[in-house]
C-alpha cells in the first residue's frame, strides 16, 4: 500500500510517499480502508521532533492522527463493527497515522462516520471537534447564559467551539485577529466566565487574558508549551487542556452534524501524495484552513 513517512525528523523534505506492508489487525483492533486525514498542528511538531518527549514515536513514522475510511477487516474480539461501516477515529499519537491507504485502529477509539457530509470531510472533525468539546465541556464546565471569549476563533477548533458554545446557550466573543477583520482582544472590555485561548500568543498577553475572566472563572488553553495562568485571589483556575480520544463524544458530535447543528469546514482537499506540500505550507504559515488529505481509490 502507500503511506507518508518519515525516516528521521525534520522539516516537511524528510516525508516521503512510499510503498509500505498492508498492516494486519490484532486483538481488539480494526483495520480501516482510509478515505481521508486531515492535517493538524501537532503533526507538524511531531514530523520536526519538538514532541519527542511528550509524543514519542518509532520511525519511520506515518503521520496522520484524524481518520475517516471503512472498515475492511476485524481483528479477533471485535465487535459493533462489521466489513464496509464507515467511520471515523481520532488515532493514538504514538501509533502510525492514517496518511496511508490502510491504517490499524483500536476499536474502542472509533464512532460511526456522518451521513450527511462527504466521507473525506469527516476526517476534519475528529481531534478539533473533541478539543473543542472537551475544552468547552469537560474543563470549562460552560453552561446556558454564561460569556465565553475564544481567542482564535477563526481556525478549526475555535469554529467548531463557537458553534458548540452558541448552541449550548453561551453568550460568544468570537476573537479572530486583525488579519481576518474580526474582534480583536483590545476591543474586549467587559468580563467574561470563561476564555479558551486557542492562540500561540506570548505569555505576557496569555496572563494578561486573566484580567478579562470574572472571580471564580477559567481559563482553558491549548498551547501546551505554554502553561496556562491562574489568579488564586480571584479564584479564577488556569487549564491546561491535552485532548484525548473518546468514542462516546466524537458519536455526540457526529450526532450533532448529521442534525445540522455542527457545521464542518474544509478549505481545501489535497491527494496523499501532496501531504509533504501540505507540511509546507503550514510551516510557512499559508494554510488557507482546514486541510483533509485524501486517500487514493484505487
């Protein structure tokens, strides 16, 4: 089969499209017939080698953490599965991704795809869907009538948490930046409960988003190299999120866009082979949005 890999780290020259053996599932896992990936932020990191400590990962490494596909084979113990379901998965990191025609999944990381977008948009909801939930829900305990700032609302995570956020009752400051003539933060002056700060901004300016959050308020934050502030006199908590594969909630969220509650955005399809390109152009800063890389079909 083909896959993306990389034999050492560096930067996107080090991936390579290539022939690889078509992986065989164990107990408890399933193989999967990739119809896309998506490209995230933190495969970037990976493919460079700044997550080797907290990511560690065997090379040579396929990337690709997000899946949607079908399944084509089960390993002993499966069940609630069967040959030709479509669906989706948030892979663990360690493991070899789903930048390959085939890939292995556990299957108890694996929810059915949605019926009501194309198989390969699916491959965008995963990871930024359960970050956004998790951040939103298990963290920031956000409820109906209370304010919410995103900062960084104009990519993936920020528009799937805007949405969640809106429907869940919340008051929503969408934060986007200069660049795309949005709100900025220094048109932020009235306090808000909650801030999930999706942004790599300095710390100085992360601290400085305290000042915004009533007492007793959270902050969510998902730049990871970067801990998240507290203000223990005003009882407002600083949170450090680190997302994590759960099958009930990425079924929640499908649920969620098969009602058309939950709109998936995609900016751009791209074949597997391109994927190093891909790797570029977000280095470079000059991905246009959500990315899906697509499998081939034959």
């Amino acid at each position: 089969m083909k896959a993306v890999r990389f034999h050492e780290y560096g930067d996107p020259a080090v991936l390579r499209y290539e022939d690889v053996e078509q992986p065989v599932p164990g107990a408890g896992q399933v193989l999967i017939r990739v119809a896309a990936t998506s490209f995230n932020g933190v495969d970037g990191n990976i493919r460079a080698g700044f997550m080797q400590g907290p990511i560690p990962v065997a090379l040579p490494h396929t990337p690709g953490i997000d899946v949607s596909g079908t399944v084509a084979e089960l390993g002993a113990d499966v069940t609630g599965f069967q040959v030709g379901d479509r669906v989706v998965g948030f892979l663990p990191m360690t493991g070899d991704g789903a930048a390959a025609e085939y890939v292995l999944a556990p299957a108890g990381i694996l929810a059915p795809a949605p019926t009501t977008i194309p198989l390969v948009d699916a491959a965008a909801l995963p990871i930024v869907g359960l970050t956004a939930w998790q951040a939103l829900f298990d963290h920031a305990k956000l409820t109906r009538g209370q304010r919410i700032l995103i900062n960084g609302a104009g990519g993936a995570v920020g528009g799937l948490a805007a949405q969640l956020a809106a429907n869940a009752g919340a008051d929503v400051i969408a934060v986007t930046g200069p660049r795309r003539g949005g709100t900025t933060l220094d048109q932020v002056t009235d306090p808000v409960d909650v801030v999930l700060n999706l942004a790599p901004i300095d710390p100085a300016q992360l601290a400085a988003l305290l000042d915004l959050i009533r007492p007793g308020g959270v902050l969510v934050n998902t730049t990871v190299w970067m801990p998240a502030p507290s203000d223990e006199q005003r009882g407002v908590r600083g949170i450090d999120l680190f997302v994590s594969s759960d099958a009930g909630q990425l079924a929640g969220l499908v649920a969620l866009v098969d009602s058309g509650e939950l709109r998936v955005d995609v900016a751009q399809r791209v074949p597997l082979a391109e994927l190093p390109a891909v790797h570029a152009q977000a280095a470079a800063g000059e991905l246009p949005g959500k990315t899906v890389v697509v499998a081939p079909t034959a």
